[in-house]
C-alpha cells in the first residue's frame, strides 16, 4: 500500500459494502459506488450512483402516522457490463473459483482498477482487467473499460452492456421500510449502432435524468465490427453481442457513458445533450489523460507532505489522508463552482444514502480545509445557503421568532427535512425524533461566512450575500434570546446542542434543553461580529441592507447588550455545565457498559432498548462544551468571556477538556476529531492517540457497517485539516495569517501550500523551524504572523522563524 493506492488484495463479500462507499468515483457533479460492472443490488453488492443535490419526495404510512421524507435518489445504474461464455451463466464472482483478486483505488489520477484471475465451471481459466473513471474534467461523463483475456481456451463470449433505471432505494437497511420507488421511465431507444439511451424522470421533483451508453470493442487499439441485439423494457436499455476469444489475444470491451438532467444550465433538452455529449467523447485513454491532469492540477493545490519520526506507518497514514481529501473533493468538486450548480456539502458526501442524502453543520468541518486551498468552491457552497435563506426566514416567522432559522437538515429548497419519527435498529422501535431543535446549524453557518471573509478578504460576497444571511442569524438570536429578570442575563430556552444524546430533561413532557452552553456563547459571538460585519460593507450597500432588512440602531444595540449578558451555567470548579441542570444528571456506568456491551458508541440506542434515556445521564454522543475550544483560539476565548462577564483562567481549558473527555461515547466521527484537536497543545500523546482513532473511522469503519451507506465527510475533512491547521496554529484573524505550530512527536517535518488572500505560500515546519515562502503574486503584501512576531510579507520572499 503506497501513498497514493487504496488496495485490497482478495474477494470478501463481507467487505463489499465497505469498499464500495471507499472506492466511489465522483466528480462533484454526480458520484457512482465502486461496485462491479455484472453486479446487482444484492445481500453483498450496492451499485448507487447519485446526483449532487438530486432529491425527492415520498410518502409512508408508518406507527400510525403518514410522514414524508426527502431523500437522495439512487439514480439508473449505467455500470452493467457483463459476458458469459458460450451458452454459459452470466459471469459472477459467486460463480467461479477466484484464483487472484486485486482492486485499487488511485488516488493520484482518480482511477478505479480491479484485475481478476479466476476458473470457471467448465476448468477454463481467463483473466480480468477492468479500469473505470467519473471525468473530473468533463463532469457529464464517466466510462468503464473491460479487458477480458482468455489463458487456455478459445470461443465465444457474449457480451452484455446495459443502462439500468429500474433501481430503487434500498442502500440504508434501516430505510427499507419507507417508500423507495423515485424513478418513472420515460424513454429507451438507440442513438446510432454503438450508443443506446434512457430517460427517467423523478416521480415528485420531476427532474428528468437522461444516460447514453456507448459501448465498442477494441482489439490492437483497433475497433472491431460487431453485431449487435437491443433488449428494451421499461426503465431498461441494454445491448448484446458476440466475440471470438483466443488464448494469448486481450479483448476489450469499452463503455463510455454521459449523465444529463433538466436542471443542467446551458442545455435544451438533457436526452439529446447525453447524446450528443456520448457520441462526441473520445476513446477511454484520451478520457483517461485529460481526467488525470485535471486531478493532477487539484493534487498540486491539496497535497500535503510530511515525515513520519522513528515510527512506521508512514504510508497508511498519508494514504489515508489522501483517500480523505480525495474524496473530500469528489464531493465539493471545482466542478460546483464552473458548473455553477447549487447544492451544498452532504454530510456521507454524494456516496450512499444515509441521512438521506440531507446537509448538516458538516460544513463547518469541511470549509477550513477548502478556504485555505481553492476557497472559490467555499463560496459557491455558502450560496446554497444564501438561495435557502427566504425558507429559512419563513421557518423563523412560523417557530415566532425573527431574522433566519436554518433548519438542521437540509435537501432540495432549505425546508426542515428531519424526520420526525426514527428507527432504532437495536430495540425495532420507532421513536420521536427532535433533533430539529438543533438551532446552532445557524452558528455554524454564520461562523463559516466569517472564516471564508478572513481568509480570502472577499469583500464582493461579504456585501451582497454573506452580510445579509450574517444578519439575518443574528437577528435569530436577538430574538430567541429571552431576558431573565431573576438573573439579569439573556437565556436560550428550548433547544438541542451539538451532543444530540440529551434532547430534555428526564420524565419531562416537551423535549429541549435550557441555555446549551455551546449554544449560548455561539449566539453572543454572532451578536458580537454582526457590527463588525457591517463596517466591512460599503456606505451605499449599507444603507441598502438597512432598508432591505429594515435594520435600525435600537436592534443592533440589543444584540450588544445580549452580546454581554448572555447567561453561561457552570458547576464545580470552573466546569461550563453542557446545559443548564447538567450537574443534576446521574452519572453514567461507563465501565459496567463497556463490560456489557464493548461497543458503546451509540449508547442512546442501547439505552433506549433497555427502556432507559440518555437524558438521565452525565453522557455525551460527542463534543458540545468542548467545540469551543475547537472553533476558537485560547485568547480569542478569553475576549469572549471577560466580554460576558465571566471568569476565564488558563486552567480552564485543561479541566473541562479532561471533565468531558471522560463522559463521552465518541458515537460520531467528529468526536475524535474534535477531542484530538483541544488536546493538540496540552497532552500531544492523548491526542495522537485520537487522532490516529479519527485516522481509521471511515477506512476501518469502526462505527460497525456505517460507513458502507455513505463516507463521513465532516470527519474525513477533519482528519485532514488537523494535519493542516491543528498541527501549525494556523488562524486567520484580525487581517494576519498566524501561525502557531507544535507538531506531535510522531512528525518530524510537514510541507503545504495554501492561499490566503490571493496569495499562494509555501510552509514548512520543522520542530524547530517554520518557514513560508511568497510565491509570484500581483495581490499586496499581506501579513503573516508565527507566535509572538508579525511581519509584512511581499510576493516572491521567504521568511523563516524559529520556534
């Protein structure tokens, strides 16, 4: 296994799942699970190709209700390409004696490779070669190359290529009893003699999805004639026809394929678009070269490099890191920013169907990486947003409440898209599902537009989009925020925070919690930037926003006063209580459960089949208090608290990392990642060990068969930026790149490049040195600053600092 391969030597079916979440192809256009070519929807195999932000609707009668989900639609199959020889069984893994298997992933091109050596029923022994791309270059197309070679035998095969739109939705065992029916057909029929197409529609959003398929044989890079047999039925398109094989001669079958639909810009009708596009696409290897160098031009911005110490694991640490970024940017693609499309960032990515598909607060993992890279594809991502924020005004005004109100799962238009009822594999229960109530979404969103303007500087946005959704947030919390006379402070009543394990009090009639801590201070710092971020905005634009948004000055002076009044729990000695009652909790068997059960991630699905509630418990599913240590430097923290009021000392960090750090489950992949991060500076042997944790949960799939619905991609990116920010102290703040790096023992050197501010830098940090290096630039000089000295730094120079 090297730095850029994912590889898995032999056929498990066991594992399938898994490698087919690991080895999807995408282009941030539309994505396709790395399942085989002559496999179906089986107990092993899940072929799902999905569309970014291809939604719809459907209806089930379930527990005495009718609900409505909105999920990603597995989109018509267009993988199957099969053979089978003489009047054999169609070839199948489950069919004949595997001699060799091998399946790679790489990285570097963006190519899936699987080679099959195996003996069929009748003792013949052939060998397969198979490669397979989704064009980072041409986003509309994808394409599959079988090479078939005979060792001992001579014959016919026939060969079977087919577009298959009579899919459902079955990629989420704990779905399967939702309706899943998304796709009507619509049309089948040939274009010309190699190429045949399909169209289905939607049966809610009526988005019509158009595929064309065109399928040649090769031989000495020649194209052979063949006869060729259409098979039509609804939904389904697929051609047959026959070769001569012989020992010693390769035979290749290719199938180019082109994806179309009606929300395409720039397309009159999206069947004759995937025609056209399928007929005018070169052969596989010219596909192959301009989908490399489009991959090759991403890697030169993303890549980072770096030196292990005295341990081994280089490799599969940087091939992991790799595999995260790669599929990082599968997913935000440059292809959402040239297509101009308007989707946001899936939480599992475009690669299964878990959470339907829906856009969480992931985003607030995932951007970092990406503003310090290719920050353009940040800002096309942020206007997914800006399109939803009219439904999330009218969201706030039905809940009473003013300004914005994001909802906590987001698909097609900004609607609130959580369920209401979910089903709990361990007990078979349906149960309510409040998670709605997670009313910091808005923090991450307005966090996010913050950081995006401090490391790029990009007024233009700030003006027309990001200022108006920024208000509008703030203008939320203005409103929910509810006076106390007994306290003389601002309270936020009735909400989740990030933990999700307590959603109310034990034997409480309404679910929420009283001022979330995390909640609480995330509301006062929107409060506290909002003036900020209108002394960004020109005068004339201001004084459109105050009209716009009929904003006036006695508004803004009550987010100041919330600003410094917000209320805070604490308990103990300097512990920020989660929430308000926190300490009242029982605490939590942790041991006794461990014996009990060893894997206690989820631990509100077993509780809830013991007929028990997290709510009883001093328990946490995952970070809450702790994420403000993982949003804010130690000193920016500290301006915030001495704002409100409140104690801060240094020792309050270390106490309530360890207080929380014993009282949590870790049952989401952020948790790790979040845990190893405020631990970076204070125990570097503790957070490595988490951050090697995190480094494992999606290609170790230690959650237990999660993975296989759809990569976590909040942790994945996670995982990469604390390589790249946890480790360096990079912030961005005040106009200054700072840098503050403490590498763990594990790493002796780490190189990047990153953008900031238009310009391109070169970093390297060594445990004794940094040094970052302008390079050719036509921007102004910007401001770089490594613990305590700050310094101007004009394109083209190299300053280095010691540490």
């Amino acid at each position: 296994m090297g730095l850029w391969s994912l590889v898995y030597e032999g056929f498990e079916p066991g594992e399938e799942g898994l490698r087919e979440a690991l080895c999807t192809l995408g282009n941030g256009y539309f994505a396709a699970r790395g399942s085989a070519p002559e496999a179906e929807a089986d107990t092993i195999h899940y072929p799902g190709t999905y569309l970014a932000g291809g939604y719809n609707r459907l209806k089930t009668e379930i527990a005495g209700r009718t609900i409505e989900n909105e999920d990603l639609v597995n989109l018509p199959n267009w993988l199957p390409l099969t053979f089978r020889i003489d009047n054999g069984k169609w070839f199948k893994l489950q069919n004949v004696e595997i001699l060799s298997y091998r399946q790679e992933l790489d990285l570097k091109r963006g190519l899936l490779l699987r080679t099959i050596r195996f003996l069929d029923e009748q003792g013949r022994r052939t060998n397969l070669a198979e490669r397979r791309l989704v064009h980072m270059g041409e986003p509309h197309l994808a394409a599959l190359e079988l090479t078939i070679a005979p060792e001992d035998w001579s014959g016919n095969i026939i060969v079977r290529s087919a577009l298959d739109g009579r899919v459902i939705n079955a990629g989420v065992e704990r779905y399967k009893r939702l309706s899943s029916k998304h796709l009507e057909p619509m049309e089948t029929g040939p274009i010309d003699a190699d190429a045949i197409y399909l169209k289905v529609q939607t049966n809610q959003s009526e988005i019509r999805i158009a595929q064309a398929a065109r399928t040649c044989v090769l031989q000495d890079h020649q194209t052979l004639p063949v006869k060729r047999t259409t098979i039509q039925e609804p939904g389904y398109i697929g051609q047959e026809f026959a070769l001569e094989v012989k020992p010693g001669k390769e035979v290749s079958i290719e199938k180019v394929v082109s994806l179309f639909t009606s929300r395409d810009p720039g397309i009159s009708e999206c069947g004759l678009e995937a025609g056209k596009a399928v007929t005018w696409a070169g052969h596989f290897d010219s596909l192959l070269e301009a989908h490399a160098r489009a991959w090759e031009h991403l890697w030169r911005r993303f890549a980072m490099e770096f030196r292990r110490g005295p341990s081994d694991g280089e490799n599969r640490m940087g091939m992991i890191l790799n595999l995260y970024i790669f599929h990082l940017l599968q997913t935000t693609s440059v292809n959402t920013m040239t297509m101009g499309l308007d989707v946001g960032v899936p939480s599992r990515g475009w690669h299964g169907e878990a959470y339907r598909g829906h856009i969480f607060w992931d985003e607030l993992f995932i951007f970092p990486l990406i503003n310090l890279r290719l920050p353009e594809i940040t800002k096309a991502l942020l206007m997914y947003r800006y399109r939803r924020l009219d439904e999330a005004r009218a969201a706030a005004r039905e809940s009473g409440f003013k300004g914005a109100m994001y909802p906590w799962q987001s698909g097609s238009n900004g609607r609130e898209e959580s369920q209401k009822l979910h089903l709990n594999p361990k007990s078979g229960r349906w149960i309510p599902d409040n998670s709605r109530l997670q009313r910091h979404v808005n923090v991450a969103i307005a966090y996010n537009i913050w950081q995006y303007y401090q490391a790029t500087g990009d007024r233009e946005f700030i003006s027309f989009y990001g200022a108006e959704m920024f208000l509008e947030i703030a203008r939320f919390w203005g409103s929910i925020a509810a006076y106390s006379h007994e306290r003389k402070r601002y309270e936020i009543l009735g909400v989740i925070g990030p933990d999700e394990y307590h959603d109310g009090y034990p034997d409480a009639e309404n679910p929420g919690l009283n001022n979330n801590a995390y909640t609480n201070i995330m509301a006062a710092w929107v409060l506290t930037r909002a003036p900020e971020i209108v002394h960004l905005l020109p005068e004339d634009r201001r004084k459109e926003l105050h009209e716009l948004l009929d904003l006036r000055q006695e508004e803004m002076d009550r987010w100041q006063e919330i600003s410094r009044t917000m209320f805070v729990p604490f308990h103990g000695d300097g512990i920020i209580s989660q929430f308000e009652g926190y300490d009242q909790l029982e605490e939590f068997d942790w041991e006794g459960y461990r014996k009990r059960y060893n894997d206690i991630q989820r631990l509100d699905r077993i509780l809830e089949a013991e007929d028990d509630t997290p709510n009883r418990y001093k328990a946490s599913k995952q970070a809450d208090v702790l994420m403000l240590f993982y949003l804010f430097s130690s000193e920016e923290l500290v301006r915030l608290f001495e704002q409100l009021g409140y104690p801060f000392e240094y020792e309050t960090i270390p106490k309530n990392i360890d207080y929380y750090l014993h009282r949590t489950s870790h049952g989401s992949t952020l948790s790790r990642v979040v845990h190893s991060w405020v631990l970076a500076r204070s125990d570097r042997p503790r957070s490595w060990k988490l951050f090697a944790e995190a480094l494992e949960s999606d290609v170790a799939d230690i959650q237990g068969g999660t993975t296989p619905e759809g990569i976590h991609l909040g942790a994945m990116a996670g995982v990469a930026d604390l390589v790249q920010r946890g480790y360096t102290g990079i912030e961005t703040r005040g106009d200054v790149l700072r840098l503050n790096p403490c590498l763990p023992e594990e790493l002796d050197r780490l190189r990047m490049e990153i953008r900031y501010r238009g310009h391109s830098l070169d970093i390297e940090i060594t445990g004794k040195t940094c040094t970052v290096s302008a390079l050719r630039c036509t921007e102004k000089p910007i401001r770089i600053g490594c613990k305590d000295t700050v310094i101007e730094l004009p394109e083209g120079d190299t300053r280095e600092f010691t540490l």
